[in-house]
C-alpha cells in the first residue's frame, strides 16, 4: 500500500501500472459491502474520491510549456477543483460552469482573480468516466498536459491511484430543462431523456481528410471509458497552421493530436477508431457536462459543436435549471432545426 503523503508519479512500466489499477479495484470491490455496514450509506450512491495522490508530467498543447500536474483526494462535498501549484496562496478553482470562459480551443475555467486553468476537458471527462465526485488537481501553470491527446492517460492515472468511498451519499445532479443554442453550422442541445446519452454528428473537414460520422454513447462510466477514453483531438493541418499564426497551439504535435491533411491521418498508425473524430467530440461534451457535478439524465445532442459553443451551452445550464424549452424532440436534429439563442 502506497503511503497518501508521497504521490505516486507516472514513471512505472505500463504493465506494472496495470497491475496496480486492478488490484486497487480489488481492494475497493471488496470493502464495499463492509463499508456499507459500517457506514449505512450504499457502495453504489456513496461519494468517491482517490485513494492516494498520482502525478504526471507533459507539454501544454497552446503554450508548448512542460507543466507537473497531481491528481489529489478531496473531502467529501468539495466537488472537483484545481490549483494553481505556481501560484502560492492562490484559492482553489471549482469545476463549474459560473467558472467557464468562452473560448475557441479550450475549455478554460477562470475566477475573479484573474486565475485561469486552461484544457480542463480530458481531466473531468476522465474522473466522470471513473466515477470520482470529490478530487483536488494542482497544476504547475496555467494549462493543463495535453498528454497523448485523449483522456486515456488520466484514466489510467486515476486507476493506477485507485478510489475510496467516503460516507456521504451523492448528491442528485440538478436536472436541466431542455436547452439549444446555435452558430452558423455548429448546433447543441442539453435536455432531460429516460435514457442518458451524448450524440454527436460531424462533418467532413475541409481538406477532405474525413468524412462526415455521427457517434452516440451511454452515460454510464462502463460505456463511457471503453467508447471515448482513448480518442484523441483531431487537428486539420490548415487549422494548425492558422491556430500557431494566431499564438496559438504551440505544443501540438504527432504525440498528442490527432492531425490530419488530405491523404488522412498523419499519426503513425492512424486512426485509433474508424470514427475517432466524432468520438472525440462526445469526449469533449462528456467533460463539459461533467462540470455540472455529476451525469445527469440527459441527452447532449452536438453537431460540430466547438469548446465556446460548449462553454455557452453549459454556462446556461448552470445559470438557470428553469430554462425555457426549446423543442420538445430530443431525436437527431439538425442545425436548422435548432431553434434556440444564437451563441
């Protein structure tokens, strides 16, 4: 068992991580029923957070910076917050949607303050694919790793730590009505479903790189990890180039971005998913609508929606739980048919 007090770094063999993950879920499936007794409170609908401190290093994909970033257990009923570890006194940051900025290729979160974290998306996809409601993140700098581009290293760092139950019960993630919001061809909609999914349609890019996919997933941790973890961001070699003109993007690379130009994907060994594109973009709407404290029963319906869209969408949904109801379908739509506050 792994002193709490020294975080664990990611240096070890993949394998050897490996090992660590399962026999923490072990551990963590077996005190369950004990925990239950002793607590009152149900395995399944008691609060989680880490069991033990995990850090990782890597590049931020706007700045170019290496930055150290430590995922942290947290008391039960703090939520998910980040820290600015470069920053000394600085308070802690809530992932909510009152906190995101309205940005093109990030989600960033922000206070009064002038702190901003920026690329939070893989983090708290990452910790609702896992289940951990409660987690202080501390980051060098103001931009998270951008790692291999996908959430899949944040996964397997919050495995590698493993979860404790805490004795308090989760708290009911308020539910949105329904809500659409739209720009040009970029569409999104956020409203109750007997069932909860995120859907997502693309288009094909410009350089004819890929065609036009659609995606949809369940929002259940299980589906979530094996469908979205591993996609990376997709990147037309056009959209590179105009980002890094504008100051932007400086750290992208073939390590940790999916880039295509018009013969395809770039990346050695390609595609990671026949439509790995579209699943990085539910990827996206699962760390946006992890910032309303939960997965609630919904249904997030994307078509090419972007980080601002998102950000503008959830913002709204943390404003107001008593929007007005756009639409009464919740079906595939298309963007003319989203009827809703130009973003």
């Amino acid at each position: 068992m792994h002193d709490t007090s020294s975080p664990l770094t990611l240096a070890a063999t993949a394998g050897g991580g490996a090992r660590e993950a399962a026999s923490n879920r072990r551990e963590a499936d077996a005190g369950a029923a004990a925990e239950t007794r002793t607590t009152g409170i149900d395995a399944g609908t008691a609060q989680r957070t880490l069991a033990h401190a995990i850090s990782c290093v890597g590049v931020g994909r706007h700045s170019g910076v290496r930055v150290g970033l430590t995922l942290q257990p947290a008391p039960a009923g703090s939520g998910v917050r980040f820290k600015r570890s470069d920053r000394p006194g600085s308070a802690t940051l809530l992932a909510c949607p009152e906190h995101l900025i309205i940005a093109d290729h990030a989600l960033i979160l922000a206070d009064g303050d002038g702190t901003r974290i920026v690329g939070v998306e893989h983090v708290t996809a990452a910790l609702a694919m896992t289940g951990i409601d409660n987690a202080l993140i501390e980051v060098s700098g103001p931009e998270l790793p951008a790692m291999d581009g996908s959430a899949q290293p944040f996964v397997f760092l919050i495995e590698c730590a493993g979860a404790t139950r805490q004795t308090a019960p989760r708290r009911p993630c308020p539910m949105p009505t329904a809500i659409a919001l739209c720009r040009g061809a970029l569409a999104a909609r956020i409203g109750p479903a007997s069932q909860g999914r995120l859907v997502t349609d693309i288009g094909a890019t410009p350089e004819g790189a890929f065609g036009p996919a659609r995606h949809a997933v369940a929002l259940s941790p299980e589906a979530l990890r094996h469908e979205l973890a591993a996609a990376r961001q997709p990147l037309t070699t056009a959209a590179l180039e105009a980002a890094q003109e504008r100051g932007l993007m400086r750290g992208v690379s073939l390590e940790n971005t999916l880039i295509l130009d018009d013969s395809g994907p770039r990346n050695p060994g390609g595609l990671r998913f026949a439509d790995e594109p579209a699943r990085h973009a539910n990827l996206l709407a699962l760390g946006a609508l992890a910032l309303l404290g939960g997965l609630p029963m919904v249904e997030l319906t994307t078509h090419g929606a972007s980080h601002a869209l998102l950000a503008r969408l959830l913002r709204q949904c943390g404003a107001s739980r008593e929007a007005t109801v756009v639409s009464p379908a919740l079906e595939a739509l298309t963007p003319s048919q989203f009827v809703g506050t130009q973003a």
